[in-house]
C-alpha cells in the first residue's frame, strides 16, 4: 500500500505498480483537488491510503466542507501569480578596532559591518589646535584608494566586501592608517548605506574616536575600556572608555600635563548594534480547477502565499462586471467569520513545508468573479494597485492562464475601472460611517436614537477606532506618488519675452510666479570650484559678460558672496560682509551692473542651511555668532550632531561642518529676509541659487521668497539615486518624487536641480542603455517629466565636476548630455567649464537652436524611440533630436525636416 501526504493546497495521487483501471466516463488524472479538512480513503481497484496533513484547530465545523471526487476535476484553467513587495527589519552590527601597528607607532581604524547593503564611511579627523570645525579632511596619506572628497571637511570611503564573506554571511570592512600626532585629536564618522539613503550615527551624533588622551569626555566618544563591547543604552550612563592611561591598570592617572605628553590610546573593540529596513520579495498566487459535482460545475480556488505571520484573506464574490461584493452560500472554509454581510474573513492555515500559508474555496458556477485583499498581523492590507483583486471564474475570463508576465492581464485596467465604479472593498463600511456620523453629530432620528442599545453605541465607538487604525496604517504605508492631476502645467501658451513683458507674461500665464522666471530662461553657472584662487573673479567675469549675451545665456549664477571660513564660500560667517575670495562689494556691484547692461540677470549663492561661528560657548562649542547678525546658541537645531543648539529640532538632514539654522525660530526668518532683501536692493541680484535645500522644510523657503521677490529660484536637493548592487534602478519614481515634494512645499515659487534626469543621462549613456530615458508612461524619466516648468537640468557644476569630480559626467558624452537638455522642456544650466573650452560652438549652435525654435521650460514631448541604442524625440514638433549611436531619422508627414546640427552620436532637425 502506497501512502501519501495531502498537502493543503493541490494534492498528487501515487499509484501502486499495479495498474488502475478507469472507465472512459472517468478519464484518470494525475493532478486533482480535494478539500484539505477531509480525510479520504478511495477505492480505484488499487489501495490508497490518504493522511490529512497536520494543521492548526479548526475553528469552523470539518463536515461544512465538501467532498469531491478528484476524478471528476479538470485540469487548471486559471493561475496567476501576484508580485507583493514587502519590507522587513534585520539586525546587524558595525564593528569598530584600532589596533596598533607591528612598528607600535602607527594605528589602523577598521570600520566594518554585517549587513549587506552599499556601505559609505563618511569621515573626517578634528585637529588639536580646532577653531571651530569638528570636520576636516586628513592628510592624502591617510585616504584609502576609492575614497572621494567631500567639500574640504570630509572624506566618503566604500566600505569593501571582506575575505570573511561567505555565502550566507555578507562582510564589509574599511581599514584607515593613522599617523597620530599632535595636530590630529579624533577621527569622526557616520556610516551610510547608499542602497536606502539611511545614515547611521551614534545615538544621533557623529561617531568619535580620539586619538589623543587629553580630550575632553564626550558621550560620542567610543575607546578602550576593558571589557565594554557595546553601546550604552543612555547617554548619561555613557562609560568614560575614551582612553586608558598608562600609569596604571585601575585608571588612575598621575597628574600632569596631557598636551605635553601625547600618549597614545590602547587599542580596542566595539560592536554597535544596528537595524536596517531590507526589501522582501513576497507572492500571492491564485489558481482554479473546475469540478463536476451531482451534475453541478464548482470552481475549487486555491489561494496560497509566503508572506510570514497571521495571515488573513477578506473575500467575496461578484455576478457580473460591476463586482459588486456579496457573500457566497456556505460551505466555508474553517475559521471563516461573516464581515457585515457582504464579505467573508478566514484565516489562512500554514502550508505543510512550514513556509507561507494557504486556503481551499468552493465556489458555485454561478458567480463571475472572486474579489479579495490580504491583511497581515492585524495591521498591513495588501491590495492591487490600491484596488481590490479581481479573479475571474470563468475560463473565458480576461486573465491569461501565465499570470507572471507584468502587462498581460489587463488587471490594472480593470483595477482603474474598480476605482472609477467606488467598488473597493472599503465600501463595505458606507454604513458604519454613517452610523458614526449620527453617533458624533447626533443627527440621528428619534426614533434611532431611542432604539439603540448602548451596546449599539460601543460597538460603533470599537468600528471608530478599528477604522481609524486601518485607516492610519493605510496612510503610513502608502506613497504619495506624483501625478499629473495633482501639479496640472497650463495648456496656454507661454508668453514669449520678445512679445511680452514679465509682467504681462505674469498676466498671461498664472502658473509662472515669482521665483519662476518668463519659462524662456537658459542659465550659466559663472564660475567653478577653483575660481577664488585668483582673488579677482568678479572682474573677470565682468570681462566675460559681453560673449556670454551673446551666446544667449540669460541668467548667470555666481558665486557665495559673503566672508567665509572656507574660501570657496560655502562655509559663510558674517552674511553681511561681501568681501570675499572672489572680490569685494564693490567689484560684485560693478559686475551685476554689467550683466544687466548686456541683458542677462544674475542669481546669487545663498547658503541659507548653516553658519559659522565666531566664538565660542562656555562649554568651548563654536554657536555664537557675531557680526551684524550676533545669534545665540538658540538659533542653532538642537539635533545637530556637534554644536550643541538650544532651538528646536532640525525639520531636515544635518550638515556636518557648521551649526545647522533653526528656519523655526521667528527672529530667523526675520533676520534673513530682511539679508535677502538687502542683497536684492544693495547688490542688484534678481534671484538666488538656494544651497543645501535639503537642510531645512521648504515652507520657510516660500516665505523668504515671497520677502524677496526674487526673478528666478532654483533649490540644490541633491540625495542619492536607487541603486541595486551597484546598477541604477530602472525606475527613479521614488527619487524625483523626493525633489517634486521640496517644490511642492515652496508652493511652487521655486525650482530644483534636476539631478533624477543628470543620475539617468550617466547610466543611459555610459552603459548604453537609452532605453532608460523613457519612464513607464512614455515621458521622460526626471523631474522634467513631471513638473518641467519647476526643472532646472544640468549635466555638471562646481560639485560633480571641476577639479572636485563628485559625480562627474561620462567623459566624451557631455555634448549629447547638453543635446538632450537644450531641446527638451525644463530651465537648462550650463557649466562654466564646458562653455570656455572646445565645446563653445557645439553648445552655442544648440542654445541658439533652442531660441530659434522658441522652446521654453514647458514645451511638448512626443518620445519616438527609447532603445538599447537610441533615444529619439520630437519637441513641440518643431525640433526632432537623437542621441546615441543607433539610427533614427524624423517621421516624413506633416512636417518636412532638415538636419541643424551633427555631432559625435548626436543630431538635430528642425522642421521647415
């Protein structure tokens, strides 16, 4: 006798080496359905014997489920498997050693981590003789291979992959050699995963490691205390584990001077405990058999999934396309419960391998669909595209049989309809609101008023919190991705500056404000990161203005005007002294004079997230500011992670190398607009160039603007890209929505760096993949393709490229990069470097291109290739353009095409 396990799902039948013998009525088929509650022995002139797998208690009756025969079951008509992207917590460690050297001179920091992910050491060293800055960068001696400069306070290290590694256990690991002398006293650190944008810092505040045995005890410092592996968990019971003397084992010490002696700490050991949020790859999977019963047809539904925990399935079915949710007669799974009615709930029961959960359902011939969502542990519903999931139950139906396939079903069409028709399975609760309206407002009849029990009464007070907890969890898990509804560009036509005057283009165009420029703009950044050095950039840039009107820029960016403890001037100090590395007032004056002469409007570099100080407090913390803005230590965040700020907590990400600004205190606000509007009457700047958006909530952004009246705004939200193993996602939706979300808290009144649309030009060109530069609607992929009007594109400044080279543009690919942005919608800028070398005329003929076809930062596009090879468009269908080297040629129509401009794997039409 053959024994065999029914699994809960499908169940396979093994015959013994004897053969069975079946009628022609009852064809034998290997693979057949059967209830997972029943316990069957069958008698085919062969013996069986069938063992129901173990499973929970049951909570409905086993006998309500019914028997059939597998014998009459036909094969699987319908299967469809449903992607689920979840997210899970994993625990891990970072591990921080010093360690002496064989020599005993020399120390080596290793920095290594657990976790699989992108891992970045953002570090720096704090010398001993510090005025101010905590942050500086170490000698070149110092930086391992791979590492990159980060402004001129820090050092960015990829942490390497490690020979620990094994196949289960991922293992990444930096090493630093360090040279301790007097001038440096700590290394400090914060850990970053570049896959998920988190940074890891210790107890909010950066990681310190001394290296001297004179600094002052600080609750960020981690050292050598004998037998201490972890961190504390509460600042104030931090363990004074900064160094050992070596005067004794007891950590006493003999008094002298520490500054004198530079002793070097022991070495030692800590692990620290960290968390991170992985992405999990789940799966719904849902197939259906048809059964012949008495005569009668029956859909058994097998519904199975490895999403983990208590699983429950809220069902129904509909009769016809409107999928209007009703209850099905029984018999019902075991523990399945009635929802008001109109839906049922049943557990899911875990799956004999242990892994995921699973349910059997008979429904009857008669219904045209089954409808369901998932909610897992009480709190997480899983739905289709917000939208319920549809089944059909006839083999007829619209979905295909291969489900897997993302675009075959057509369900995300019927999901729209869903949604259009208000069928959601939310509706379900029409009657409880109401019932809450009445118990809130009172409104009820009194009649109702007088039947309803105050049990009644409860038991709505229990629906109002269920449902407002549903409804919280619904909120916190959902993404408010962008659309077009939401941010609508104007259909008129912009005002064109030839015809108009800005206040007229005003008039014209309600979507162009303050802050936004005509939509005509094509802006310059006038200078690089190397510019100060020659103390007279003003004046040579005043030199410079005449040939840049005429290549046809019409904004200039300049340089931070204002003192600076950094010379490239983003570091400022007295916001109102303007002498600087590049000149001083009076040479800004007389060079804003003179871009106005020739007709371009200047932007000016206003670092508006942090400031240096002048002093110290009396706790030796650089926060107090001097000059004609002499603030406190209340208007630095009081989370930043080193200068010690009494104001409120920072409403964005901390800047590591000076006092963040609290933009929440009143007497802030006050003080910089009032700056703002002294530069705009003082100077003749016409808008500004906002550094460090990130720093700060873009409301108080709107309310400097709005003092200032600036012509033109445009915000630097610069944060990282998504990458998978190292290779850019396909889809960047996540990461123009974070620069859209900036915009949208300005109200609009300024722009922002497209850096989605820079991120996506280095992949697609450098790894040939142009595909890329179309997102799933056809548009393009950047914020360009959303809010064109609010999308300042570039390809290189001061930052990414010049002698720092953050992020520097494939080389050899800048013209098709300045092909793709001076044809396409969106304010172009152009980098100084590029304008002044051999590019000059290929980038004059496209900008005069641009002016002659009258493309502004809201023009059309009609993508007509996105291939391995290839990117072509047509704007406006006045300019048809194509990048890379595979072959296109424009569209012979309407429109007849002559070719404008040829380069090195690019070409311009324009229609004739």
């Amino acid at each position: 006798m053959s024994t065999v396990a029914l699994e809960p799902l499908f169940f396979h039948l093994r015959r013994r080496e004897t053969p069975i013998h079946l009628s022609k009525q009852n064809p034998f088929r290997p693979f057949f359905l059967i209830s997972a509650s029943s316990n069957l022995n069958l008698n085919l002139n062969a013996s069986f014997t069938f063992r129901q797998p173990r499973m929970p208690a049951l909570a409905a009756s086993l006998t309500d489920t019914p028997i059939i025969d597998p014998l009459q079951c036909s094969d699987t008509f319908f299967t469809n498997t449903f992607p689920i992207n979840t997210t899970q917590t994993v625990e891990g460690k970072v591990f921080v050693r010093l360690d002496h050297r064989k020599d005993l001179r020399d120390l080596e920091l290793t920095v290594s981590c657990n976790l699989p992910g992108k891992w970045i050491l953002h570090w720096g060293v704090t010398h001993g003789d510090d005025v101010g800055r905590e942050w500086d960068q170490p000698s070149h001696d110092m930086i391992p291979p791979g590492s990159v400069s980060i402004k001129d306070c820090a050092i960015e290290t990829p942490l390497m992959k490690s020979l620990l590694s094994t196949e289960s256990d991922t293992f990444h690991e930096v090493r630093i050699d360090l040279k301790p002398n007097n001038e440096i006293s700590a290394i400090n650190f914060v850990l970053k995963d570049e896959e998920s944008g988190a940074w890891y810092r210790n107890q909010g505040r950066d990681f310190r490691v001394p290296l001297v045995n004179y600094l002052k005890a600080d609750t960020n410092m981690i050292g050598t205390k004998r037998g201490f592996s972890l961190w504390p968990e509460n600042l104030g019971q931090m363990p004074k584990m900064f160094l050992k003397s070596k005067s004794g084992q007891d950590g006493s010490s003999k008094t002298r001077d520490p500054k004198q002696e530079n002793t070097q700490p022991e070495g030692f050991y800590v692990e620290i405990p960290i968390t991170k949020e992985v992405s999990i790859n789940n799966f719904i999977r849902v197939s259906i058999k048809k059964c012949f019963e008495s005569e009668a047809v029956k859909n058994l539904l097998c519904l199975e999934t490895d999403l983990p925990g208590d699983i429950v399935l809220h069902w129904g079915v509909c009769r016809d396309d409107s999928r209007k949710w009703e209850v099905p007669p029984a018999p019902y799974p075991p523990e399945t419960i009635t929802f008001k009615d109109k839906a049922l709930r049943t557990r899911l029961q875990p799956r004999g391998s242990g892994k995921g959960s699973s349910v059997l359902i008979t429904l009857g011939e008669e219904f045209s669909g089954f409808l369901f969502v998932l909610k897992q542990n009480e709190k997480t519903w899983f739905k289709q595209m917000r939208n319920d999931f549809y089944i059909p139950l006839s083999s007829s139906g619209s979905l295909p049989i291969d489900g897997n396939r993302e675009d075959q079903s057509g369900v995300q069409r019927e999901a729209a309809e869903e949604a259009s028709q208000g069928t959601s399975f939310f509706s379900f609760t029409d009657g409880i609101i109401n019932e809450i309206r009445n118990l809130v407002t009172d409104n009820s009849s009194e009649k109702s008023r007088k039947t309803k029990s105050k049990k009644a009464q409860e038991s709505i007070l229990q629906e109002i919190e269920r449902l407002a907890a549903e409804a919280y969890i619904f909120f916190k898990t959902s993404i408010p991705y962008f659309s077009e509804a939401t941010i609508a560009e104007p259909e008129a036509p912009i005002a064109e500056p030839e015809a108009a005057s800005e206040s007229e283009a005003l008039a014209l165009d309600p979507e162009i404000c303050s802050g936004t420029g005509t939509g005509y703009e094509i802006l310059c950044q006038g200078f690089n990161w190397e510019s100060h050095k020659t103390g007279r950039w003003y004046m040579e840039l005043k030199e410079k203005a005449s040939e840049l009107a005429s290549l046809g820029f019409t904004v200039v960016w300049l340089p931070p005007p204002t003192e600076s403890v950094s010379p490239e001037g983003y570091m400022p100090k007295d916001l109102y002294n303007l002498n600087s590395r590049y000149g001083n007032t009076d040479e800004l004056k007389d060079l804003v004079k003179r871009l106005h002469q020739v007709g371009i409007r200047a932007l000016g570099d206003a670092v508006l997230n942090h400031r240096c100080a002048h002093c110290q407090n009396q706790n030796g913390i650089w926060n107090i500011f001097g000059g004609r803005l002499n603030w406190d230590d209340c208007a630095v965040v009081a989370d930043d992670p080193h200068f010690q700020g009494r104001g409120n907590n920072s409403s964005g990400d901390n800047f590591h190398a000076a006092p963040n600004i609290d933009h929440s205190q009143e007497f802030v606000r006050k003080d910089l607009k009032e700056w703002l509007c002294w530069l705009r009457n003082e100077i003749g700047y016409d808008g500004w160039r906002l550094d460090f958006v990130r720093g700060f909530w873009g409301g108080y952004i709107k309310d400097y603007l709005d003092a200032s009246e600036p012509y033109f705004a445009v915000g630097e939200y610069w944060d990282s890209l998504s990458y998978t193993y190292g290779e850019m996602d396909c889809n960047q939706d996540a990461h123009r929505q974070r620069i859209v979300d900036w915009i949208k808290a300005t109200n609009g009144t300024a722009g922002a760096f497209d850096v989605t649309t820079k991120g996506i030009l280095h992949s697609a060109l450098e790894r040939c993949e142009y595909w890329r530069l179309s997102d799933q609607q056809g548009k393009p992929p950047g914020v360009v393709g959303w809010w064109p009007s609010r999308a300042v594109t570039f390809i290189e400044n001061h930052d990414t490229g010049s002698t720092q080279g953050h992020w520097r543009f494939p080389s050899g690919k800048e013209m098709e990069g300045y092909a793709y942005i001076l044809t396409h919608p969106g304010t172009p800028s152009v980098f100084f470097d590029h304008i002044f070398s051999h590019y000059k005329n290929e980038i004059a003929s496209l900008v005069s291109c641009r002016k002659r076809n009258k493309i502004h930062c809201r023009s059309t596009v009609q993508i007509c290739k996105a291939e391995r090879d290839v990117y072509a468009a047509m704007i406006d269908e006045k300019i048809a353009m194509k990048i890379g080297p595979g072959h296109f040629e424009p569209p012979t129509g309407s429109h007849r095409w002559s070719l404008a401009i040829g380069g090195r794997d690019y070409k311009i039409w324009e229609a004739l």
